[in-house]
C-alpha cells in the first residue's frame, strides 16, 4: 500500500496563481457555484467573487448566505427567471461604468436548467465582454459516474410536469441512440421514472444520480424494469435531487426500420392509428408510443 499524502492547501504556490491571473474589469463572469458540497468552489471563482463589484443571483438569500461561508460581504442583484430581461439592462449600465459583473444561481452552472442565458444573450448584443468559470455541474457530474459507454449525450432536463406533455416529450426520444439526461425535482421523482418505464423498453440501463456531492449521495445503475421498485424501496429517496440518465437505443438498420415501416402501413389501412401501433408494437417489438407517433404521420394526422 502507498504511504497516504496530506496537503496543506494554504501553501500550495497554485493558491497565489489564481489570484495573479487576469480578471478584466467591464466583464459578466458567469460563475458556476457547488451543486452541494461548498467546497467544490474553485480557485478562480472566489478570486472572482472576492473581485466582483456585484453578484447577480437567482435568490439572493441563497447566494448572500455562500458568499459568507467564503467571508464575503457582497452587494447582491437578484436575477430570476422573472426579471432577466430588465436585471440584463441594469448588468449592462454597470459593465458600461466598467464594473466585473459575476452571474450565479442558486447552484451548479447558470443557464443550465436555471438562468442565465437571457442576461449573457443581451450583454453579448451589448458587445460587452462576457467569460465563463467553469465548474460544478449537475449533469456533467453525474455522466462522469455513470459508467455508461457512450461518447453522446442528449440533455433533456426538466421533463413537462403534466404527463400528457411528458409523454409527448419522451416519444421522439425513444430512438435516440445518445445518452438522455434528465434532471428532476424530488416530489416527481415516480412521475418520471413511471414515465421513463412506459416509453422505453425496461432492459435499457438506468442510472440514478441523487443527492450528488452531498452527505446521502448515491449513484445506482439498474434496468430500468427494476427502477420503480429501487426508488419505492426506501422513502428519503423520494426527497433527494436527481439527475437520472437512459441508456440510448441500439441503432435501428435500415432494414429493421424498413420492415416496421412496411407493417405500419399495411396495417394503417386496416385498423385505426391506435389498433395499429399497438399491432405492430406486437409484431415488430417496438414501443408503441413511438409508433403511435409515426402513424399519426402517416396519416398526417
Ligand atoms: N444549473 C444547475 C447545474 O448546473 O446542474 C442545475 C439547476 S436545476 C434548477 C436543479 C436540478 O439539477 C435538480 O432538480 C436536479 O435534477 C439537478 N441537481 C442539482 N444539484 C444536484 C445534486 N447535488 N445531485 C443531483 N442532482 C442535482
């Protein structure tokens, strides 16, 4: 066994480093904060916080009580959902008056699943210099621990809350071969997964990605016929925050999908749309949900 090191981080030479670098004044930094554990700030960002002449924050409560943890003392701007396009104008005054502007929300990356994107749309149509500092994220967090093989990735995010929506937005996904990523509040948690199962085939591979960086943190893989009942299996979790991946689908030939086509249509002629996507889900395999949506375009319906 290795001798175990230590490390007195306060003397490493790399902490003075990120105070000597460049933080050009007249700057939005968009500034990705812990998705937990506070101590996943990096360097660069506290350099930054500590630089800033005001943080805009998606609830300044939040970011007013981490700032302290770092013993900042900051003006603070709130920058929800609700007010990005006139808090954008407010940024752009102070960016003019050559102020560093940091952006951050309530956690992980801003203007992934929160926001963020309007201010940095309108400060760039502004012709004002915009630079990110990257580090925690969610979805990228819980892909590294997945150990699903696959080089793409299709984040989806949020699903719809009402399932009519949810269904409609799973059904052009059911023959994407990337990875899905979805993100989930806690109190939906059996809504996606019962959804994720009635649109995808439950030997696809399921990863559960909760609570990440913090003390209950769990990452578990399943089939996804298995899900439900790991999720039902013990009550915290349907309180933690989720990121919960889908393995993609196997790639179709042209053949295969040829063949479904073929079946389809003979049955289209038939039966009604509905009769024959449950017909041919029965011969060929296939979700019927997908197929269900094809038919409708057969029939332009
Ligand atoms: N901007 C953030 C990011 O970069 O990941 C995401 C914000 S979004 C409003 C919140 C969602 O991110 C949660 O509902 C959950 O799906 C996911 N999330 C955030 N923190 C998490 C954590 N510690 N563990 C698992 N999922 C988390």
């Amino acid at each position: 066994m290795t001798e175990q090191q230590t490390i007195d981080i306060a003397r490493l030479p790399v902490m003075g480093e990120a105070a000597q670098q460049s933080y050009p004044t007249a700057t939005l930094y968009v500034v990705a904060t812990p998705i937990g554990n506070v101590t996943d700030i990096t360097l660069r960002a506290l350099h930054l916080l500590a630089l800033a002449d005001v943080v805009a924050c998606e609830d300044t409560r939040k970011t007013g009580a981490l700032l302290q943890r770092f013993g900042l003392n900051k003006q603070t701007i709130a920058a929800h959902q609700h007010n990005e396009r006139e808090v954008a104008d407010k940024i752009i005054e102070r960016l003019h008056a050559g102020q560093r502007v940091a952006l951050v929300s309530d956690a992980g990356t801003p203007a992934v699943s929160d926001p963020g994107a309007r201010i940095v749309d309108a400060v760039r149509n502004a012709g004002l210099n915009v630079a990110p500092l990257p580090g925690p994220s969610a979805v990228i967090t819980a892909l590294s621990a997945s150990g699903l093989v696959n080089d793409r990735f299709h984040f989806v995010g949020f699903l719809p809350a009402k399932s009519k929506q949810r269904e409609a937005a799973l059904a052009p996904l059911v023959r994407e071969t990337s990875t899905l990523v979805f993100y989930e509040a806690p109190h939906r948690i059996v809504d996606c997964v019962e959804a994720l199962m009635e649109a995808f085939e439950p030997a696809r591979q399921v990863v559960f990605a909760r609570e990440l960086s913090k003390l209950f943190e769990e990452v578990h893989r399943c089939a996804l016929g298995e899900a439900l009942a790991w999720v039902k299996a013990d009550q915290h979790r349907e309180r933690g925050e989720f990121v919960v991946l889908v393995e993609g689908a196997v790639a179709e030939t042209d053949e295969q999908d040829a063949e479904a086509e073929r079946i389809l249509q003979i049955l289209l002629a038939e039966c009604s749309v509905k009769q024959a996507a449950n017909l041919a889900a029965q011969i060929t395999g296939r979700k019927k949900n997908a197929l269900y949506e094809r038919a409708l375009q057969i029939k332009g319906e």
